[in-house]
C-alpha cells in the first residue's frame, strides 16, 4: 500500500479512515451488501460517540482495527503511515490468522489482556457495533459472547469504566428485547 496515493486528511482519524477504505475495498459485511469499511468506520464512531473519547489517535486505531486481520496491510505499513503506539493498538485487537480456531482465540485474549487501555477501548466498540447489527439469535449469541470476553478484559482499568458501561448497558437492552420478543 505505500505505493498508493498519498492518504487524505489532515487528521490522523481522515487519513486512518481513507486508509481502512482502501484496505477493505471489494469486501462486505455478513449480508453481502454492505461495504465492510462500514464497520471500522462504525467502530470509530462509537469511541467518539458513544464512549465520549475524541483522541484522534486511539480514532484512527479503530479505524483500522481490522487492517491486520482482514486485509494484506501489516504492522509495519500502519506503523510507517501513522506511528509504532498507534500500530501496536491495531495489532493488540487482530487475530493471527495462521493458527487454529481455538489456539486463536486464546491467544487474540492473551495478548489483548496484556494490551494498552487504548487497544481494550478500540475492542469494546468493536463488539458494541458488532452487537448493533446483528440480526439471527445465534449471531447475537455469538455477539453477546465476545462481548462479555471483552468485558472481562476491561475489568479494573479506570479509563474504561465508561465504555464498559455503554457495552453492559447495551446487553441489557438486547437482552431485554430477546426476552420480550420470546
């Protein structure tokens, strides 16, 4: 990507977000309809809408949070484009593809659990946008699940009782509604 046209922006959080949209160009969400930049993008806005926190750059690292994950863009382009804190934020709430499902998700919850406050933040909104939009129960089980995990992590860290908050507080009312429509 370094190649690429010079990234627009004056903001770390404008070039992050024209930096997830080229990365995620030609890929959607679950309904196969909606672009999958939508979700980062999403994502950055719940740190700022939703959480109260306008640091531009923890915004960027949820712009760009699935960067590493999901796309051929690595550590050390992140790190060239912003900065090494902003790409060990990204890196801190990416999956290593390469191992097995269950290796995978222990490892993804001990590297987070070891992660800066800024990197368990980006993972907080994460699940509140995945949360947001799931539709089928198992999905929102699913959800649900990762979002306790990520809240087990949040536990304890000042800086997060608010945001951690916001994703109790939204569990509630899924739940609430699962409960109501059953």
């Amino acid at each position: 990507m370094s190649a690429s046209p010079r990234l627009e922006g004056h903001l770390a959080w404008q070039r992050a977000m024209d930096f997830a949209a080229r990365g995620h160009e030609g890929q959607y969400r679950r309904n196969g309809v909606t672009p999958y930049a939508s979700h980062p993008l999403r994502v950055a806005m719940v740190v700022s809408a939703v959480f109260g926190i306008q640091d531009e750059r923890i915004l960027a690292a949820a712009a760009m949070h699935d960067l590493i994950e999901d796309t051929p863009v690595d550590y050390d382009e992140i790190a060239e484009h912003f900065d090494a804190e902003i790409a060990d934020w990204v890196a801190a709430v990416s999956k290593d593809m390469r191992l097995p499902e269950d290796r995978r998700e222990a490892e993804y919850d001990r590297v987070l659990a070891a992660a800066a406050w800024q990197a368990k933040l980006i993972k907080l909104a994460d699940v509140y946008d995945n949360l947001s939009d799931c539709r089928e129960a198992h999905h929102v089980a699913k959800a649900a699940e990762k979002a306790q995990r990520a809240l087990v992590l949040a536990a304890g860290v000042a800086e997060l009782e608010h945001a951690a908050g916001c994703v109790t507080e939204f569990l509630h009312t899924i739940n609430a509604g699962n409960a109501a429509v059953s």
